[in-house]
C-alpha cells in the first residue's frame, strides 16, 4: 500500500492531484502539503513513517498570511519563492532516514529553467512538467516506484 | 776676471733656475749665490706685511752650513739686514761693527735689497767671517739684479708643479672609479693626498679641505681631507669664506690662508693652510696665488664628483622604482582582480607605495600616504592610511601642505623652516613635499614624503609624481571597476527579476489552463450534469478568465517593457455595468480561492448604486484587469477567515472602486514604492513568497489609461486600495 505526500499549494491543482493518484492506485494514501513551511514542520512525522514518493511541486508558498508570523529561515530569505521545492526535496536528500525516498518534481517550470544557475537536480529527485496530462506523471510514479522496489 | 766670474755665476744661477730634469727651489738659488760670493751662507727676506707698514722681515729661504733643525727655525732680521731693507742699500758690518751682527751665529758679511717682481721688498744676506771682497761684492749685485725674476720663475714652476701633482691624483682618483663616483671615504684619500702636495709645496703645518654637500642643512663646512693625519669630519668650518692671507707674524698669529674652492658662481668649500714647517715662516700673497689654480682644480672635481654621484643615486632611484613599481603594480593587479573589494586593499597599496619611496629615496626619513574621504570636504582633514619610516609630525592627524597640495592639485615643495614648523614639523625635517593624489578633477589623496636635508633630492618630484599619478591610476581603475561590478550586479538582478517574473507569469497562466482541463476531464468523465459538474464548471470559467488576465498583463506586460503605453477602448459604464464587473469579477476569485482559508469577498452593492445615473468612461477589459489584479493580492495577503470588502467611493467628480482587507502589513515604505515595476514587500516576500511585482505596476498604468489612478493606505494590517476614476 503506497504512501504519498503531495507539496502543493494551489489548492485548485492539488485536488484534482490527490484524487487522481487515489483513483489509480487505489490502495494508496495521499497526504496532502501546502507550504515549505508545513514541510519543514511535517519532516519528523515523515521520518516516524517514511513515504513511499514524494510530489514537488517548486514554485512553492512558505507559508499563508497569518498575524506576526515567524521570521523565514536564512537559506528561505536569500534562495526565495522560486526554487522552493528543491529546497524541499534538498532536505529530504541530506536526511539520513529519507535520503532513499524518491521525489517527483512536479512543476510548471521547464527542466532547463529549473536548473539555471548551474543548479542540480538532488540525487533523488526527477522530473516531470506540469505541461503534460495527470497520466504522463503516474506512469513515471509507477517507473520510479518499481525501480524502487527492485533495489530493495 | 771679476767679471767672468760673476757671469759664471750669473750663468749658474738661470741653470739652477731653470733645471729641466730637476725644478730649482728657492733655497737652490740661494745656494748658487752663496757659493757664487764664497759666503758660507746666505739669507733671502721679505717683509710680508710691508703693505700693511709692517716691515717685519721674514726669512724666505736660506742657505747655510748648520743642522736642519736649526735651519728651519724661524729667526728675526739682523741689524745688517734691517739697514740695508730700510736704507734700500747694501749695507756691510763695517757700518755697524760694534753691534756684532749675526744669523744662526754666523757674521753677517753683508746684506744687498731685493725688489720683488709683486711689489715687495727684502733683503738677501750674505754670511762669512772673512769679510766680503770686491769680487763677492760685483757677483753679488749682478745675481741680485736677476733674483727677483728667477725666484718668480721657480715660483711658476713650483705652481706648475704641484697643478701637475694634484691632476695626477686626481686622475689616479678617476682612473679608481671610472664608472661611478668614489665612495666619500675613498675621495677624502685621495684629497688627503691633495693636501700633503700643498702642504709640501708650501711647508705648511697642516693643509685641509673643507666640503659642503648642496644638501646639508647645516651652514658650515665639514673637513674632508687634511695634510696632517686627524680624522676627517671632526671639524667644521662656519661661517662663509672669503680668500684671505695672514703672514703669521704679528704677535700670537700664525700664517693661515684660505681660498674658496668655486665652481660656476657656487663656492662648495675651501682649502685651508696653516701654520709653517718652514722657512718661510709667514705666507704671501704669492703663496696664496699659488693655491688659486689648486681651488679651482678641487672645485672643478667637487662639483663633478657631485654630479656624479647624483646621477649615481638618480639611476639607483630610477632603477628602485622600476622594482618598486613592479611590485606596486602586481599587488594593483591582484586587488582589481578580486571583485569583492577589500577593506585592506586600499591600506595595502598605500603601505607599499610609502615603502617604496623610503627606498627610492633614500635621503627620506619617513612617509605617509594620506586618503581623501569620498564625498568629503575639500577643507576637510585627510586621514593618514600609511606611514613609512620614522614619525616626523607633532600631529600626525593633520597637514596643511598636503591639504594645499590636494586643493591645488599642484606638488608642494617646501624647505623654509618657519613654514616647516608652522605645519607642525619636527626639528630635524629639513624639508617636506606634498604630491596630490589624483585624476584630472578626481581628487584621491596625497603622498607625502620629509627628510632632514636642506633639500630633496632632485628627481624626487618626479618619483613622487609617477607613484601619486599609480595610486591615483588605482583608484580611479578601483571605483570604474567598483562602479562596473555595480552595474553587473543592478543588471544581473534585473535578469532574475525578469525571468522570475517570467516564471510567475507562466505559472499563472498556464496553472489555470492546466487545472481547468483537469477539471473539464472530471465533468466529461462523469457524464452527467450536477452539482458537483456545476461547481466544476464555474471553477473552469473562472480558471479561464483568470488566465485571459494574465495573458492580458503579459501583453500589458510586453507594451510596457518596449516603452509604449496601453490603448484604452473606453466606454460609458454606468452603476449596473460597474456592479456586474466587479460582482463578476469577485466571484470568480471567490470561486478560485482556497475554501480552507476562510477568506471572502462582498461586494457592497448599495455603495455602487450610489452613482445613480452617472457614468464613468472606461475600459471594461482594463477595468477587470485591474480589479482582478486587486482582489487576487487581496486573496494571497489577507489572513485566515478575514472578508475582503469592495465597495464604490463616491465624490462629485469621481469614482473609487475601494477593496478593504485585513493581512499582512504594510509600511510607509511600502506604500511610496508598490506601485514600481518588480517591488515586493519585504512582509510579503519573507512570508509567502510568491509574486512577481508586476501586478499592482500594470493596474498603475491601466488606470492612468483610463486618466485614473491608484491610491493605497494602511493602517496597520487594514490595507485599502482605491481605483479611482473620473465621472463624465
């Protein structure tokens, strides 16, 4: 039964997202996160009960509009809004107990946008444009998945 | 007979005068007359002062059969010989005989006046105990008749001579180092050698140089060389010199002569004689006639030596400064390499640039590079970065000169001792040059050098100018390249802005396109029409108006970005029309936004009907644009379960659309600037993160399309945007 975690924050995506993946895998559970910020915050659970994947999205929010909110993290400020999902998947890939889980990025950004700069994909990441349809992403979950379990 | 004999003797004495192999002396001539008469001795004297009505006698030469050391004993005139000097006759004892007279205890046979071809007078005595014969007595007055001249030509050739003498050490001295000028210590040798031929020449005591460097602060003039072994340096000759005789023969004197050594209207020192080892026992003006030709001689190899030895240490600065620039200009190269600057780049170069005048000019006793604060005063104070060498002002925080050097832009060169002391010098600066720092109006700083001569070296200008104009080069190269490293940073900021608005512009145009064909394919697959299907659908019709808007910023976008300004389509909008719009627009934003965060949207429809029958001419496209653009911050910044409320202002000539919400704050300074191209909050960047900055800009210059305009205010998290349009 596979775990997944969806980084979203556009709730009118996620969904449709959320239920895709459920109607094809059905035997799946999809937990859903809106902001780096509740990424961040949910990595000790993910550690309690490691995913199976990973969705990305990169262009992602910190956090929603609240009274007197923290300040951001140092690396938040100076690396921003644009890039945030490698953040994410950075963190994940430098986390001894979740380096192995394997992560989509899932973005409207073009491979080569995404890595300008000089910037990597993290060793355990891939990606997949959100230019294509839902399908083009699950059959690169279901090839990721399976290479997954064949190095088990 | 008697004739023939005084020819002889007559032919002996020109001989001894003239002798090529061997220069005759005085002493010589003497000899031959005393031979010449069969005197067993013979006197020659002078009455140095006698110009001054002094007729003292002095002993010029003598010839006689006693020991040296009694010889050269100084002895006064017998009364033979004062008779004959004041008589101008010759005088013989028999005129005296009771008085005995005698020189070095031998009777005085007679005593015959010279006159001397200077002017002067004597006396030649001649000694004998067998009285003189008339034989003598011929001889004698023809080798009187030519005494005169022959001791003049002896005198000549004794000049002559020692002229010779003193060229040949001099060569010798050349021939040592022909390359390059001999050390001072090796000079003072060789000048040594100079003083022992004059002392010779002239039985002097002691013979000595005096020399004064063109640089020395001090008046006098130190004694390089003497003719009588006492270490040279240790004395001083003060005050200024002047060419002077003194016989030595007014009591509690001794004969002294001094002769200025000139070149070319400059006097650099003087040769000085004094004492005797004689006879003579006085000087004469012929002696110091003697010495002029030796003056000019050392003058003439004192100012060349000078000269080359300037040219010695002006090529040893020349090639001092080549190293020295070399190594400037690496460190330079190194610094304008970095493009991060450093806070001791500037310091570095200026103790270096210091360091290197301490070497070239080595006269210098201390350094300091001063820095003229950007944006300073030009009255200002300067602020010493670098010192070199010995501290060297009382203040080190201030200088006059160098404040006069960095406001005129000209070198200050100064050697006065009451304007040194009045820029708060120590005693020992002998002098002070200030070399501004600078390109063409660009002022830098200056470069000041001190030493303690009486003046700087003579290409230290020049050294000075090159090393100020490098650092002034550096600086300028500094702030270009400060100022391109900007630039590069200003454009390069402006890319990423640019691509991340790109970016943000794509995620909001197609994240729409994308969801809304998600859901399209969630209605067709279901296949029938609910309410579920309903939902979806004004969800999709409001995805696509949301992307129609941001397709049309990305056109407003591009207009703007080439320098053109949006063409309007105006119309006359009445209250219903403004009403839909915004109810429209309002809605579909509701419908976009997340539910989970409780945040709404009312439209306050009675403010609107507020306009009753009056119209407001616009672009209905902008407008929803505009609105949109509004309502969709008001979306993203606004807290949890807060209301956005939109309402319609009205005065008697406009309209403004108010949109009211509660979220993050905004400051003065955000306000001033949200409305410039790619600004975003600090508030907002650090929270939520996403936005491009273009959106609040483009409903700017929509609004000014429509001869509008955007007016904000807040009031701590209470932000109220107003898009205010003018009635018809």
């Amino acid at each position: 039964m596979p775990r997944f975690i969806v980084v979203e924050d556009d709730h009118l995506q996620e969904a449709p997202l959320q239920d895709y993946l459920t109607s094809v895998f059905p035997d799946s559970t999809v937990e859903t996160i809106s902001t780096e910020e509740d990424f961040r915050l949910a990595m000790p659970a993910m550690r309690a009960n490691i995913p199976d994947l990973v969705v990305l999205d990169v262009m992602l929010r910190w956090s929603f509009p609240r009274p007197n909110p923290p300040k951001p993290p140092k690396d938040v400020l100076s690396g921003g809004y644009y890039r945030a999902g490698l953040r994410c998947a950075q963190l994940l890939q430098e986390d001894a107990l979740l380096r192995d889980v394997p992560v989509v990025l899932y973005t409207i950004l073009e491979l080569n946008d995404l890595l300008r700069d000089g910037q990597q994909l993290p060793p355990n990441s891939t990606y997949v444009g959100k230019n294509s349809e839902l399908d083009v992403l699950v059959r690169h979950i279901r090839g990721v998945l399976r290479k997954k379990s064949r190095t088990k | 007979m008697i004739m023939m004999a005084a020819a002889h003797a007559v032919q002996q004495l020109t001989r001894v005068a003239l002798n090529q192999d061997r220069p005759g002396t005085i002493e010589d001539l003497i000899e031959v007359v005393a031979r010449s008469t069969e005197s067993q001795g013979a006197v020659l004297w002078e009455a140095p002062d006698e110009s001054q009505g002094d007729n003292t006698l002095s002993v010029v030469a003598l010839w006689i059969d006693i020991p040296a050391p009694i010889r050269t004993r100084a002895v006064p005139a017998d009364p033979i010989t004062e008779l004959s000097f004041a008589t101008r006759s010759l005088a013989v004892p028999d005129n005296l005989a009771e008085m005995n007279p005698t020189i070095f205890s031998h009777p005085v046979n007679a005593a015959l006046p010279i006159n001397y071809n200077d002017g002067g007078h004597g006396v030649l005595s001649l000694l004998g105990a067998d009285g003189f014969s008339a034989a003598a007595f011929e001889t004698t007055v023809e080798l009187v008749e030519i005494l005169p001249d022959l001791c003049s030509a002896v005198r000549e050739r004794q000049t002559l001579a020692l002229v010779n003498a003193c060229n040949s050490i001099l060569h010798d001295a050349d021939v040592e180092s022909p390359g390059r000028p001999l050390s001072r210590e090796r000079l003072g040798d060789h000048l040594s050698k100079v003083c022992n031929e004059v002392a010779r020449a002239l039985r002097c005591a002691d013979v000595s140089i005096y020399l004064r460097e063109p640089t020395d602060r001090a008046s006098g003039y130190r004694r390089l060389s003497t003719s009588s072994g006492t270490a040279p340096g240790t004395w001083e000759f003060k005050g200024e010199p002047v060419d002077l005789v003194r016989s030595g023969l007014a009591p509690g004197s001794e004969p002294l002569m001094e002769v200025r050594l000139r070149h070319g209207g400059t006097v650099h020192g003087l040769l000085r004689c004094q004492g005797s080892t004689g006879p003579p026992h006085h000087f004469t003006t012929s002696d110091l006639a003697m010495l002029f030709p030796i003056a000019a001689q050392l003058g003439r190899y004192w100012r060349g030596w000078l000269q080359k030895r300037d040219i010695q240490d002006e090529n040893a600065a020349w090639r001092g400064l080549a190293a020295g620039m070399t190594s400037l200009n690496k460190l330079l190269a190194q610094n304008l390499g970095r493009e991060v600057r450093s806070g001791t780049d500037d310091q570095q170069v200026s103790e270096v640039a210091a360091e290197i005048i301490r070497q070239v000019v080595p006269e210098s006793t201390g350094a300091t590079v001063f820095r003229f604060p950007a944006e300073a005063d030009i009255d200002s104070t300067l602020v010493p970065v670098a010192l070199a060498g010995q501290e060297y002002r009382h203040d080190s925080a201030s200088s006059a000169s160098a404040l006069t050097a960095l406001r005129t832009g000209l070198q200050q060169h100064i050697t006065d001792p009451e304007a040194l002391a009045a820029d708060e010098l120590t005693p020992e600066v002998g002098w002070l040059l200030c070399t501004p720092i600078h390109i063409g109006e660009q002022r830098y700083g200056v470069l000041e050098t001190v030493g303690q001569n009486a003046r700087p070296p003579a290409n230290s200008a020049q050294v000075h100018k090159i090393i100020a104009d490098q650092i002034g080069l550096y600086n300028r190269l500094q702030d270009t390249l400060g100022h391109l490293y900007d630039v590069r940073q200003r454009l390069e900021i402006a890319r990423r802005t640019e691509a991340d608005a790109m970016e943000d512009l794509k995620h909001q145009l197609v994240s729409p396109l994308r969801t809304a064909a998600s859901r399209a394919e969630f209605v067709l697959v279901g296949r029938r029409f609910d309410a579920r299907a309903e939902s979806q659908l004004k969800a999709i019709r409001g995805l696509c108006r949301k992307a129609s808007r941001v397709a049309m910023s990305a056109g407003v976008f591009a207009t703007l970005s080439q320098g053109g300004q949006p063409e309007p389509k105006l119309e006359l909008f009445g209250r219903d029309d403004l009403l839909r719009t915004l109810i429209g627009v309002a809605d579909d934003i509701q419908v976009l936004g997340d539910p989970r965060r409780e945040i709404y949207f009312d439209v306050d429809r009675d403010s609107i009907r507020q306009l009753g029958r009056r119209l407001v001419q616009i672009d209905a496209s902008f407008l929803q644009q505009c609105i949109g653009n509004v309502l969709d911050n008001a979306a993203k910044y606004a807290y949890t379960r807060t209301r956005v409320k939109i309402e319609a202002r009205i005065s008697p000539k406009t309209v403004a659309i108010v949109v009211t919400s509660t979220g993050l704050p905004m400051t003065k300074e955000d306000i001033a600037q949200c409305l410039q191209r790619n600004w975003r909050g600090d508030t907002a960047r650090s929270t939520t993160g996403e936005g491009s900055g273009l959106g609040l800009w483009i409903v700017d210059n929509l609004m000014h399309a429509m001869s509008g305009r955007v007016v904000i205010r807040a009031d701590f998290d209470q932000t109220r945007v107003s898009l205010v349009l003018p009635l018809t």
